[in-house]
C-alpha cells in the first residue's frame, strides 16, 4: 500500500502565514488605510483590517475542521502553524513599554512569559515530529 501524501500542512502553514501578515504589514494598518488619498475613514480602514484577520483565521480552521486528510497529516500542519504564529509574536510584539516609560507598560510582562512557555511547548511539538518512531 502507497502512502497518501497530502498538501494539507503546507496550506495550513501558508494560511497561518497570511495571518500573521494581515497584522504585520504596513499596508493592512488603519493608518495606510485612512491615509489621505483613500476614501476610508479610521473606522472603515479598522473594520477592513479586522475583517481580513478573522477572514484568515476562520479559513485556516476550515482547512483545519473540513479537510479530510490522514491524522498526521493534520497534526504537521497544526504544529507548522502554531510554530509561524509564535515565532511572530517572538519577533513582533513590543515587549517594551513606549520609551521606555514603565508607568505605561501593560502586558509586555505576562506576553514574555506565554512567549517562552510556549516556546517550550513548541520544541515539544518538533521533538515528536522529528523522532524516529513515527510510522505513517
């Protein structure tokens, strides 16, 4: 018997990659999009921005809920993506408060420390997956 192979966690990886984007990139903030030269305001540019955000995210769980491909499969691509989306909040969240204003810091403290718990909880994922006793 020839093992299925499935595109599954590499469209699960992609989709979590666009996700993660939806937040980061210039053009989707609500600044670029209430610009000047475009017809939005704050409100619409936000609502624009969100939209594509939980756009992405029920998408990916879709992906996740309605494909049907083999069990490891789905556990690859679940691990790809919450690997993507940890190492953007490793990268991308401002752990520090606004110049270096302490009276003004407010979650950078309880992030760090989900950060690097979940970091832990990632080498575990990776730790399975690149072991020798998968058999598929």
């Amino acid at each position: 018997m020839v093992p299925s192979r499935s595109v599954k966690p590499l469209v699960s990886a992609g989709l979590a990659l666009l996700f993660v984007l939806a937040f980061v990139l210039p053009f989707m903030q609500v600044e670029y999009l209430a610009g000047p030269s475009t017809p939005f305001d704050v409100v619409q540019a936000g609502a624009i921005r969100w939209g594509a955000i939980i756009g992405f995210g029920l998408i990916w769980l879709a992906v996740q809920l309605f494909w049907r491909a083999p069990t490891e499969a789905t556990k690859l691509g679940m691990a790809a993506s919450v690997t993507i989306v940890w190492l953007s909040l490793a990268f991308f969240f401002n752990y520090n408060p606004p110049e270096g204003n302490f009276d003004l810091q407010q979650y950078g403290g309880a992030v760090a420390f989900f950060t690097l718990m979940g970091g832990l909880g990632i080498v575990l994922l990776w730790t399975r997956f690149l072991s020798d006793e998968l058999h598929f």
